[in-house]
C-alpha cells in the first residue's frame, strides 16, 4: 500500500482533503502531519482514527526529528499543506509565517529528496501574485509580487520548490489557489465569521470601503484539483486553480446577511488593513486544458449549503469563539474588543 503524508491535515482545506482522499483512495495510506497550532483541529477529522488507511502525527514540519522518521517510511507522495495563513496575523507577528512557511516547506522538500519521495505537490495561494488592477487576471507566468508577510512566505516556499526540481529534477508541482470557504473553516476567517457572527446577531467587520474582489472556490472543488495535479501534474509546473466567482466584500457581505435571514445593520466598516490587496482573479485555464479539472460547485448554492453546515454545527464554531485565545486576541485587534456571544440564536430554531 503506498503512503502519502498530507501536512496540514488537521486544519480548513487539509481536513476537507483528507477526509475526500480516504473516500476516494482506500487503496492508499495516509499520514497526516499536523502541529495542531490554533486553527488545526483533530475534530476536524473525528471518526478517522479507527480506519487501517489513516494515520495521525503531532509535530511540526520544520522539526527533521518529527518528518526524518515519517520519510524514512518510504512516503511515496507528500501534499503539502501546512502553513501559518492568515494575513492580519502576519502583520503583526511575521516570524511564525517565516519558521513555518519557509523553513517548514525547505525541511520537508530536503528529507523527501534525500529519501526518493516519488511526487511533492506544494499547495499555495494566489497571494503570491500581489494585487490585481481592474482587468485582467493572474496566470502562471504571472509576476510573482507579494504584499504581506504571508504572501511574500508562501511565495519564497514556492521558489525553494521550483529550486528542487530545477538542480535535482524532483518531481514537484504547485497549485495556487484562489479563496477557499466551506466546512470546519475557522471563524476568524471572513465567511465563516460573517456567517457565525449573523447567527449571534453580532456585526461583521467589513474593511475599508469594501470594495475589494476576490475569487471564490468551494474546498472540495480545490481538493480535486489537488487530487488530479498529484495524479496527473507535469514536474516543474505551477497550476492556478480558480472557479470564476469573483465577488467584491461588500457584495459577499450582503449575500451572507440575506441568507442567513439577517439585514444590513449588523455591517460595520472598519479600518483596512495595511496593504490589503485590491483585486484577486485566477486564469485557470491551464489546469482545465491540460489536467481536465473544471469547478463542479455553483457559488450561491455552495454558499447556502456552508451556511447550513455551520448552522448545523453550531457546537464546533461556538467552542472556538468562547474559549479559544488566539480568536479572542483577533477579536480584540479588529474590534477593540473581546469576542461577545450571547445565547445562539440558531440553538432556539
């Protein structure tokens, strides 16, 4: 049975992959790195621990005593995942994005190489490419030009992983993905604060003038295409992946609103945040000609159906809103303000 490590595997799109990877691989096992910091969760992935084919290990990336042993196994595939990524944290703290994102990403391609890991598939983000103006989208040969902490991290792992394949012809390939939302993503996140902040009648920060876009794609929709790029994916390549639903935050602001039942007056527009980004959008015309990946969610409904996810589990979003630290610490620096959450108001419906 071949192994593939999965890092990350315990937080928003590691969770949702694993979770689809198990499904659809039986024939595969699976090993799942994760240092469970604030946003990797082992809930997430309740239920998994009694199957043959999967596996759970606590460590960090950038730790060789954690990922030497794992590689040593004979790892036939690494996804990686794992990665501080959160903008806002950035800002104020950029050297966990730097020890994780950088340093993590360069141990794990090293051991893989040392131990003839067949494929390495690094998982990054659009960020990469900086902000776009009015027109126009980013494409893989795109500039790549970061605005943040995060971005300038994970576009330095990228490069590192280009490095790999370039001087020892490793197989590596990287997916850049556009805006993810769906389930078990953690709420200081827009859509999944957006929505629970709504069910608590409790306002939703909107940034500046709200006016900036971004492009959108259900997380299983982004866990096929990191299935198919493993599967299929040439070495040596980038392939953005993006499901053409851009949106400006306001517009997405009042979508959540309206679905939810909840009108405009919960909105409150508060100060943006230092060199936020004006525009994403994804060309993903690449992955669709070459590997015959197409997004199969529709944007509105995928929206509901999060929100019915969240509404029917109210209990794993309200624990992290009362007792998690580092969301009361985001609370506090975007609001002035602890966290408040009365009673649930989807627990009385």
């Amino acid at each position: 049975m071949k192994k593939v490590l999965i890092t990350g595997g315990c937080g928003f799109i590691g969770s949702n992959l694993v979770r689809y990877l198990i499904e659809n691989h039986p024939d595969y096992q699976f090993i799942n790195l994760d240092a469970l910091t604030y946003a990797g969760r082992r809930e997430n992935l309740s239920g998994l621990e009694r199957l043959p084919n999967y596996r759970f290990v606590h460590g960090r990336i950038e730790d060789t005593k954690v990922v030497e042993p794992i590689m040593r196994e004979g790892i036939d595939t690494v996804l990686h995942l794992a990665a501080e990524s959160h903008v806002d944290r950035s800002i104020d703290d950029g050297g966990a994005f730097i020890r994780t994102n950088v340093e993590g990403s360069y141990v794990l391609l090293d051991l893989a190489r040392r131990n003839d890991v067949k494929t390495f598939v690094q998982i990054s983000t659009d960020e990469v490419y900086g902000s776009l103006g009015a027109e126009g989208r980013f494409t893989e040969n795109s500039p790549i030009d970061p605005s943040s902490p995060y971005s300038a991290s994970k576009a330095s792992a990228d490069l590192i992983a280009l490095a790999f394949n370039h001087t020892w012809g490793m197989n590596v390939m990287i997916t850049r993905c556009s805006n993810n939302y769906g389930p078990y993503q953690f709420p200081e996140k827009m859509i999944p604060l957006f929505i629970t902040n709504a069910f608590e009648d409790q306002q939703v920060p909107v940034y500046g003038d709200g006016m900036n876009i971004r492009d959108w794609i259900h997380v299983i929709d982004h866990c096929r295409a990191i299935e198919m790029v493993w599967k299929n994916g040439k070495a040596g390549e980038v392939y953005n992946v993006g499901a053409d639903n851009e949106r400006t935050n306001i517009e997405l602001t009042r979508m959540i609103l309206k679905d939810c039942g909840k009108d405009e007056s919960l909105m409150r527009y508060v100060k943006d945040r230092p060199g936020h980004d004006r525009r994403y959008a994804i060309d993903s015309a690449k992955i669709r000609s070459q590997i015959g990946w197409l997004p199969s969610f529709d944007f509105e409904q995928g929206l509901k159906d999060t929100i019915s996810w969240y509404k029917a589990n109210t209990d794993w979003w309200r624990k992290i809103k009362l007792n998690d630290p580092n969301y009361r610490a985001f609370c506090e620096r975007l609001y002035g303000a602890a966290p408040k959450l009365g009673k649930s108001a989807i627990a009385e419906k």
